[in-house]
C-alpha cells in the first residue's frame, strides 16, 4: 500500500514546480513584439522577482530600467539593470509608499516612443500603493486590517482601498501615457478579474462607487471624512495604452495537482476552481466529503485524490496566529478522526499563508489524538484563530519557504 504522506509530499513538490511563472513569461514576451525604442520594466506582487528574472534573462539587454517591488523575502538576488525593493504584505508600509515613488519617477516623463513592460502577481495591491492626498500610511493599513479581521474577500477589500489610490483601478496607466504597456498577468484572483488582481493598476474597474459603500456597510468599516469623498469618486473605466496577457491561475494549479495525482496512481477529481468562503466551513465539507469516501458513499473511486482550488477567508476573532489554509486543514482533522488511510492538505501556492512562514497544513485521522495527548482542543484552538501553533503541536504544518509563484490556494483529499 502507498505511504499516504509521500504521496501528498510528492504532490505538493510538483503542484509548486508546475506553477513557477517563467515559462509562460517567457512565452507571453515571445508572442508579443517590443518593439519600442526605449523598454522599461516594472513587477509587482509576490511573484514579481522570479517573473523580472525570467523576463530579464530573456529579453538581455533590451531592458533600459526596472524596478521590482515584492514581498520581503521573497527577492533572490540581483537583476541586471534592475532595482529590487521588498516592503510589507498584506499591509502596506513605509518601504511601499518609498518603492512606488521610484516606479512613478521612472515612468512620470517617459513618451510614445517608450513601452513598459508590466510583470503583475498577487500581493500587488499592498507592495504597489501611493494614497491619494489626505489618506495616510495609517489610514489604509487600518482599513485593510480592519477588512482582514472581518472576513471581507479579496474582490471586496480591492474594490475599497483601490479608491484611496493614486496607482490602482486603471490609474497607473494613465500615469504611464503616452508610452504603451505590455502587461503580463498571474492570476491569484477567483475568475480572473483583471480589476482585481494587485487591484488593476493598469485595468479599467469594473466596479462602482456604490458596490464599494456597499462593502463598508456590510463590514461596519469606519472612514474618514477625505476617505468617504474619496469613494464618491468614480475609478476609470477605459485604458487605451495597455495590453494584456494573463497567464497562470487556480485553474492550473488545480490541473497540476490532478496530473501529479494521477501519475502517483491516485483517480483525481477537481470539484471546483473557485472555493469561497470561510476557511473552517472548507474544512468541514473537505472532511464530510472524505468521510462518505471512505464509507463507499460517493461517486469517487479508491485510491482517489479530491481537488478543491480557490480562496477561503478567515473571520479573526481571537489572537493566535495562522492563515487560511492551515485553518481549512486543522477544521478538516476533526471530521476525519479515527478515519484510516486519509489525508487533507491545503496550501497557498506562494508559500506563505497569513503572516506566518508556512505555506499551509496537512492532517489525517490522527490528527486529533495527536493534539488530545498534549491537552490540546482543536475546537478551542481554532476559536482562538491559532491554527499554526496547533499545527505544529502535531506536525501538521507544510513549510515550503517564498515559492515565486502565486496563483492561489489548493486543498487535497487523498483517500486509499
């Protein structure tokens, strides 16, 4: 019988190496001719340093000036021709507002003879921000911790602080004119929406001024009086300088995660590319679902691995720590206790998830008598949002490091 854990181990390894972003920049560079006089090169997002590499070494010394702005961390080295800053995420900070300015500088005089080349990945709209006048550093860090801790989505909170924004909605590409930009976007967003993703800085926005008080209301967010007025605005809804190619996104991870499933012997099964909603639910239907499995009452077929890819959220109401893979895959190991021959994980395929170092977590039916024995409550732990350390206690956390990539999360059955 197959080691259920190096199963998952050897899945986990090929789902991150089949999502590295190089080659389809490089494809997307080769399908589109830059044929401008003078090309520039700015990335944004957690992605960003492995998307400028694969740029940089392809295109040689085409590229006049870059700039990449990611995630500390998450750099790995020298660029030729390339500033590389690392600043805060999911909160913006000081090292964000300084690195935007050198974007800004960089692009403020360029003409139509000039074209920018546009590397975008998650994470992009805390590393890539300059407040509109009147709204602070502490401003924004507030609103966004506020719409974290309250379980707003990722569509909701970019749909708010791309209004405080000198950058976001489309507003980045008006600053770039008249040079062209050729955009080369990865996905992290449910659906793709280009508005969304590092909150479209080079996209028209598809949402209104109303959606946004509409998320306020919901979520009982306190603004400002300039914040407030700033929502009145209305964002741009054209861009007539840009062109764009997405490339990577849940979808593909969950595909990958299927092939290296079935070469490993294992049925796969996707059932969705676009999971939704609070994180400890995703861990209860994750587990219901191995539990009929394993009691022949599903469609599935053994040995099968069951796919789910999307993004859940977490609504923060204690003051531990963790994120909302590890909260899906602690919430899982009481359904499945007891259960024999099963295994969940769930991973965020940039390697980090919530403000801690790992990328996810992984369970099986022992789970929760490993955490019984240190006097440990899973209940109790997840009501206090502290899913890593009751992961750890079991050795349930899957720590990979900063990946380079980022194309959202995916979370696995595996039934024998």
């Amino acid at each position: 019988m197959k080691n259920i854990r190096n199963v998952a181990t050897t899945m986990l390894e090929t789902i991150i190496a089949e999502n590295m972003p190089q080659n389809s920049v490089i494809k997307a560079l080769a399908a589109h001719k830059l044929d401008k006089k003078n090309i520039y090169m700015v990335a944004i997002g957690k992605a960003a340093w492995t998307m400028a590499k694969a740029a940089s070494e392809y295109l040689g010394g085409k590229i006049k000036k870059g700039i990449v702005i990611t995630k500390y961390g998450h750099s790995m080295g020298d660029i030729p021709q390339v500033d590389v800053y690392e600043a805060g995420h999911p909160v913006l900070d000081e090292n964000t507002v300084a690195a935007t300015s050198a974007v800004l500088s960089l692009v403020k005089n360029l003409g139509e003879s000039d074209e920018v080349l546009f590397l975008v990945s998650g994470g992009g709209s805390a590393l890539f921000e300059a407040p509109h006048e009147g709204v602070s550093l502490e401003d924004l860090a507030s609103l966004t911790n506020s719409m974290l801790a309250s379980g707003a989505d990722i569509i909701e909170i970019n749909m708010v602080r791309k209004r405080l924004s000198k950058v976001k909605a489309g507003r980045f590409a008006a600053l770039a004119s008249p040079a062209s930009i050729f955009q080369i976007v990865l996905s992290d967003v449910l659906g793709d929406r280009l508005d969304t993703i590092a909150s479209g800085p080079a996209a028209p926005d598809m949402s209104t001024s109303e959606e946004a008080f509409a998320i306020v209301e919901k979520y009982a967010l306190k603004l400002t009086l300039q914040q407030t007025e700033l929502l009145r605005r209305e964002t741009p809804k054209a861009t007539d300088n840009v062109k764009t190619v997405i490339t990577g996104s849940v979808g593909s991870l969950c595909e990958s995660a299927a092939a290296s499933a079935k070469s490993l012997g294992f049925t796969p099964y996707i059932i969705t590319t676009s999971l939704n909603c609070q994180a400890a639910e995703a861990g209860k239907f994750l587990a219901a679902i191995a539990q009929d499995t394993q009691q022949g009452n599903t469609i599935f077929t053994k040995p099968c691995a069951i796919i789910a890819g999307g993004e859940t959220v977490v609504k923060v109401t204690g003051s531990g720590l963790g994120g909302r893979n590890q909260e899906i895959a602690l919430s899982a190991a009481m359904g499945i206790a007891g259960l024999e021959n099963t295994l969940i994980f769930a991973i965020g395929s940039d390697g980090t998830d919530g403000p801690t170092d790992a990328a996810g977590g992984i369970v099986d039916g022992g789970t929760l008598a490993k955490l019984a024995a240190q006097g440990l409550s899973i209940d109790s732990v997840l009501a206090n949002n502290d899913s890593y350390h009751g992961l750890r206690a079991a050795n349930g956390l899957i720590i990979t490091g900063p990946t380079g990539t980022n194309v959202n999360d995916v979370a696995v059955i595996l039934c024998i």
